[in-house]
C-alpha cells in the first residue's frame, strides 16, 4: 500500500536558511508534541499501514501457487479459490487504505487547527513593531502555506515512509522464505539505488529556499496592489504596467526554479529505472537456469512469477525512501519557519499580578519618557505632561514630531524606553492590559472597517449592544441619517476596508463605534485634509458628545479643537517646547506662533 498525502512545503528565505537551526532532540521532542494529543489514531493508523503492507504480499504469493497448482496443476476447482481469496485480500486491504486514510487527514488536520491556532493567538500578542517590521505577505505566508504544508508531512512524509518500511521489510522476508538465492540476486542490485544523495539534497535545498523568497515578494505585491487602497493607488500613479512587469518577472523566476527544482536529480531517478529492469531480468535468467537444470526441485514457474512480482514491489519503495532525507530536511525546514514565529518572545506582557482598576476617573500622565522605534534613534525625549481627569489636551507640531508616537504608548501598542505613563497614578505596565485597552477609545485619520455590514462593525466595539444603543450610538456620531437612507439600514454592506462609504463617514462611524464603546479616555487624531467643509462640520459635531466628560488626548489639526483645549503641548523634535492655552502661546512669539502663522490662521481667515 503506497502512502497518501501531498507535498505543498514552504521554504525558509536565504537568510534563515543560513541560520537554519540544527535539527536537536529538543527541536523533535516539539514537533512530538503536537502530535501527543493524538498519538492513539497516529498509532492505529501506522498500524493499519503494516497490516496492508502485510497483506499486499498475499496476493503476489498466491499468483504463484495459482500458476503452479490451478494453470499447470490443472485444478480448477483451487484455482477459483485462489483468485477469490486474492480478490478477498486486496478488498480488505483498500478498506484499510480508507481507514488509514481517515485517520491520517483527521490528525493532520487537528494538528493544522491546533498549530493555526496557537500561531494566531501569538501573533495577536505581539507589538505593533512585529507588524511594522515584517512583511504581511510572509506572516500569512506562514500562517497558511506553511503551517498548511504540516498536512503534507504527517501524512505524506511520515505515512509514505512508514509504509514504505513496512513494504520493503515484508518484501524482503517474502523472497527469502521463498528462495533465498534468488532473494540474494535481488537484493544484490539494492546498492546501486543507495547512490550518494546529498548533493542531491542541498541543490534541491538551495533551488526550494531561492523560490520560497520568490513566492514571499510575489505575495507581498499582491497584498499591496490588490487592496482596494493599492489598487488606486496604481491606477492614480498608472503604474499597472510597471506593476504587471515587476509581477511577471518574480513569476518568471518562479517559474525557471520551479522547473530546475524539479528536474533536479532526473537523472538520479532515470538510473533507478534502469537497475529496477535489470533486477527481474537477473530473476528470470537464474531462476530459469534452475528450473531448466536436471535434478533440481526446489523453485517452479510460480515461484519465480512471485520473486519477480516481489522484487519489484521491493525497489519501489526503496526508490521512495532515498527521497526521505530531502524531504525530512524540507520538513524540518518547515517546521523551523513556524516555531521561528511561534518563539518570537512577547514584548507587551500582561503581569501575573496585573492591577485591575474597578473604577477609572482617566487622569493621564507622562513621566520623563523616552522612546525610540530604533533602539539607537530616539523618537521622543524625555516627555512629561499630565492630563487631567475629563480634561481635553490638544497635541500640535510639525509632521515627524512624534505625536502619533505619544498616542501609541497610551494605549501600549509599544512601551516606553524610559519613564512611564501612568492612568490614575498607575504605571499602565502594571495594569491588565484588557482592563486597559476597554478605558480607551481611539480614533484615528484612516478609519479602519472590516468587510461586513454596519451592524458587525459598530457591534465590534461591544458585542452586546442593543439596537437602541446601535441607534443612539448612531445618532451621536451624526450618521444615522444616512444609516436609514439605505436599503439594508444597519445591515448594510461596507466592503472591504469601507470602500463604499466616504472618508468621512467611515470616520463618524468609527466615533459611534468609540461613542458605543463608552471609554474614559479618549484618543482622537483629527483627519481634516481630506474632507470638505461640510464633512468637518458634521465631524466635529459628532465628536463633541464623544469627547464631552471624558480624557481626551487630540492631535490637533483644527483651530476649532486648539481654541477649545484645555492645554495644548506643542511638540517639535520629539520634545514638548511649550505648554499652555491658545492666547497665551501666542504671546511666546515661539513655535506655537509659527504654527498658527502657517496652519491655523489661514483656516481663520477663510472662515
């Protein structure tokens, strides 16, 4: 019984294929691991592929005796039997096919689902700096192709070799409780498949790694250029030509290793052929010389049918099993990629002892914090402000300052360097990060929403919002006019990524997703650029009741938002260089003025 199961791997980059770890005890003790949980159905199945193997062999040793005793013994009666007991065998034999078949897919799959799984909760741990630094193309890479391809290796590599062990083991025996002189002349030619494949191996390693860094870039542009933002982008700019080149280029390269991979080590396969001819052949000569030799009586017509039909049933799996180290190394390759994320450590850590605040009045606070995307490049530089409770603070300053910076260690999507951020005097490090994250709203310029209707996006926010609280939330946010406009009302489609809503009512769906959310603080990175005057009116009316009661923490863009904070903190170069209201920075004549010179009062004066 030949093993089933595929192949479909995915392939370390260069780089990681350089640093390819050694395959230890410890590297597969954690591969057993994953299987452990279902170690009882791997067994039956294993077990139900010896048994076949087994019972493979009955029907090449009952084509003998159907030669010796029903075609030249002449007993009809006997060769009926036979060949219905031959029939029997090989039936019973696929039903076990079926069996082990079953349950090989049933163990892949969990495995599948478990590793998915863990892979998806790690991922969702990370910061945001996993996700800034690596490519998504190569994370779904991972997430799909490669924890996909472990079907692949527990049952296709790991069945195919076990029944190929099994078949050539029970082979063996076979011939030689047949005639061993004749099994000797087989298994003779056996050394001319063991030829060297190691250099085999690594050209295939090295073809497989250069491809999978093909696939990874090929994967990466099509995530880019087939978004719904990506694909505007290549038609405003009309690069769709220069696009299709690049993409046809990487797919060429795919293509030529692809090929090479597969053609690599033909002609190592080709020879097989030929030794596996000429084995049968050596067979039918000594055998027939023993037969034909007077005074001999131990072999017959039949037996020789049956060392023929064994011996061939012998190089086949031999032939399989000079494959394994290649595919071992491909899976142990496999499974390196995988556990490369999996052991990724977690820089935003919940404490075990983590203080969950049952009451939030929202003060925030910096203390002397310092912090830099790259370790040796600081983005901000020893920042300190309070904002207090129910209070709004306004952030303005040059693009680059670091302002979206100071909205990310809020909520901690990164943590500081240095100092700390504290809410209600707390350090935020030794607060429960959910406890955290369910006090603060955030909305920002590109206002995020997943393909689903209005209703999914808004009920994202709290899963067991009523409709009223839909509604209202709705109204706050100044959308529910247009929201009953449509046809399906709250049902109805946004598309992916909202591409059938305009930015701006993207944004004042995001706010009464914030608004149903109900945070005690609430950070807010106004987007006015893109939006008409009318758009901005009905924005800043829909976060009023958002921001009314609450900590707010605004990037500024709007002279409307800056008049009407309570303190405004004007960053430049990673540093707050004033502090103060409206009126009273202007008189400093310093970098809030400029700012107003060039930004805000022109807005004024259009006004």
């Amino acid at each position: 019984m030949n093993g089933r199961g595929g192949r479909g791997f995915r392939y370390e980059t260069e780089e990681e294929r350089q640093n390819r770890p050694k395959v230890t005890k410890k590297l597969l003790s954690r591969i057993f691991s994953y299987l452990k949980p279902y170690w009882s159905r791997l067994a039956l199945s294993l077990l139900t592929i010896v048994v076949a193997a087994v019972l493979d062999v009955f029907p090449s040793i009952l084509t003998g005796r159907i030669i010796d005793d029903g075609f030249i013994g002449g007993d009809f009666r006997l060769l009926v039997l036979l060949v219905l007991l031959a029939v029997g065998v090989m039936v019973t034999s696929s039903l076990l096919g079926l069996l082990e078949n079953y349950l090989n897919t049933s163990v892949s799959q969990h495995i599948v689902r478990d590793m998915k799984n863990g892979m998806y909760g790690h991922l969702q741990q990370m910061s945001q700096r996993f996700f800034t630094v690596n490519k998504q193309g190569d994370i779904i890479t991972r997430m799909t192709g490669d924890i996909g391809g472990i079907q692949g290796v527990i049952s296709g590599t790991l069945t195919r070799t076990v029944s190929n062990v099994a078949m050539l083991t029970v082979s063996i025996i076979a011939m030689v409780q047949k005639n061993w002189l004749l099994a000797l002349v087989g298994i003779a030619i056996l050394p001319l498949f063991i030829l060297p494949t190691k250099s085999v191996g690594k050209r295939r390693w090295k073809l497989t790694m250069e491809a999978q860094e093909q696939h990874d870039e090929a994967n990466q542009q099509l995530n880019e250029t087939l978004s719904v933002s990506g694909q505007q982008l290549v038609k405003i700019f009309t690069r769709e030509e220069e696009e299709y080149e690049k993409f046809t280029r990487v797919n060429e390269k795919i293509r030529k290793l692809t090929v090479k991979e597969a053609m690599a080590g033909r002609w190592f396969r080709m020879a097989i052929g030929t030794f596996a001819n000429l084995g049968p052949m050596l067979i039918y000569l000594i055998g027939g010389i023993l037969i034909l030799q007077k005074g001999y009586t131990g072999l017959t017509v039949g037996d020789v049918t049956v060392m023929v039909t064994l011996l061939t049933r012998m190089y086949r799996p031999v032939s399989a099993l000079l494959g394994v180290p290649v595919d071992f190394s491909r899976a142990m390759a496999l499974f390196s990629r995988i556990f490369d994320y999996l052991d990724m450590p977690v820089e935003i850590e919940n404490k075990k002892d983590a203080i969950v605040l049952d009451t939030m009045t929202g003060e925030l606070a910096f203390h002397k914090v310092n912090f830099g995307y790259d370790p040796d490049k600081a983005i901000l530089k020893d920042i300190s402000f309070v904002v207090p409770a129910r209070n709004m603070t306004a952030i303005v300053g040059p693009s680059g300052a670091g302002k979206t910076t100071i909205t990310n260690l809020v909520i901690r999507l990164y943590d500081v360097t240095g100092g700390q951020v504290t809410i209600d005097g707390v350090d935020i490090r030794d607060l429960d990060l959910k406890c955290l994250r369910q006090q603060i709203g955030m909305v920002t310029q590109e206002a995020y929403l997943f393909n689903g209707s209005i209703r999914d996006n808004l009920l994202y926010a709290r899963a067991d919002a009523t409709e009223a609280q839909l509604i209202h939330a709705c109204k706050e946010a100044r959308i529910y006019s247009l929201i009953e406009s449509l046809p399906q009302g709250l049902d109805t489609l946004v598309g992916n990524r909202g591409i059938k809503l305009s930015g701006g009512e993207k944004q004042r769906l995001s706010i009464a997703r914030v608004i149903l959310k109900d945070p005690r603080i609430i950070i807010f990175d106004e987007a006015t650029s893109s939006l008409d005057s009318i758009t901005e009116n009905l924005i800043q009316e829909a976060i009023e009741p958002l921001l009314r009661g609450r900590t707010s923490l605004v990037i500024a863009h709007r002279l409307s938002t800056v008049m009407a904070a309570d303190q405004i903190l004007v960053l430049h170069q990673g540093r707050i260089v004033e502090t103060g209201q409206h009126q009273d920075l202007l008189k400093n004549n310093g970098i809030y003025k400029e700012l107003y010179e060039t930004q805000f009062k022109k807005v004024l004066e259009a006004v």
